[in-house]
C-alpha cells in the first residue's frame, strides 16, 4: 500500500475508535458535562496525534528530497 492509502486507513480507523469511545462514555450514568469535558480531552489528545503524523511525514518527505 501507498503512504497516503496508509494514512487514510489510520484516518478511517480514528473515527471509527471515536465513535465508539464517544459511544461508550455517553452510556455511563455521568451527566453531560462530564462527558463533554471527556470529549474535549479526547479530541485534544487527537489533534495531537494527527499534528505530530502530519509533522513525521513532512519531515520524511523532506528528508528525502536531500
């Protein structure tokens, strides 16, 4: 497989761990904004890691170029 079919696997495979979790928290007996103070972390946690995969590739792509 390419790096992009790689990156949009990994993309598909996030939203999917996403739902499920967002899933998850909203059956517990905690009020809303306790699970909306749990998605926010969550997708804090998320844009990190898309943020530091975007700046990986970028950094091989530029590497490589050398």
């Amino acid at each position: 497989m390419k790096k992009i079919e790689w990156l949009i696997a990994i993309f598909f495979i996030g939203m999917g761990l996403t739902c499920m979790s967002i899933s998850a928290l909203s059956f517990q007996s905690d009020s809303l904004l306790q699970v909306g103070g749990y998605i926010k972390t969550f997708l804090i946690c998320a844009i990190l890691l898309i943020a530091f995969i975007f700046l990986l590739v970028h950094w091989i792509r530029t590497r490589k170029k050398r």
